[in-house]
C-alpha cells in the first residue's frame, strides 16, 4: 500500500486548471504532486473556519484544499487567481 495521499481535484478547478496557460497549469501539476507526498507542506496555511481546510501557493495562484487523514486523501475545492480566490467563499 502506498504511503502517499490521492489527491482528488473537483469538478470546478479542474475546468479552473483547463483555462490557464501551460506554463503556469505545469507549476499546479507540480504543486499537486508535491500535496500527494506531503498534504501539509511548510508552505501550507490552515485556513480559518474550515475544520480540515489549508491553502499553498504556486506562483499567483492559491489552492485551496481539505485533508483527510483517516482515508488519506487531499480534496482540492478551489484554484485561482490570488485575486479571486477568496471571493465567495
């Protein structure tokens, strides 16, 4: 059995991901990577009023995701711009 988290990226950022340009999609996909290995990075902020909630960074862009450690899973809910990110939450 593998050590690592799945990360599971939800309907919404995953067409989130398809608008951006490659280059910064790669700099995602590589954030991603990294959140399989290791779901609380030291760049990782918990986020307030969301029980399991954290954010990292790559580059302008936040994601936004919930860890579960029981089923050893990451749930990426949001990427966008660090603009935008907040807005409607």
């Amino acid at each position: 059995m593998s050590s690592g988290y799945e990360v599971i990226v939800l309907r919404t950022p995953e067409k989130e991901i398809r608008r951006l340009p490659p280059k910064i999609r790669r700099q995602i996909f590589e954030k991603l990577l990294e959140l399989e290995a290791d779901p609380r990075p030291q760049d990782s902020v918990a986020l307030r009023g969301f029980e399991r909630g954290h954010r990292v960074h790559s580059g302008e862009y936040r994601i936004l995701y919930d860890v579960d450690d029981v089923v050893r899973a990451v749930t990426v809910w949001r990427i966008k711009h660090r603009k935008d990110v907040y807005r409607n939450l």
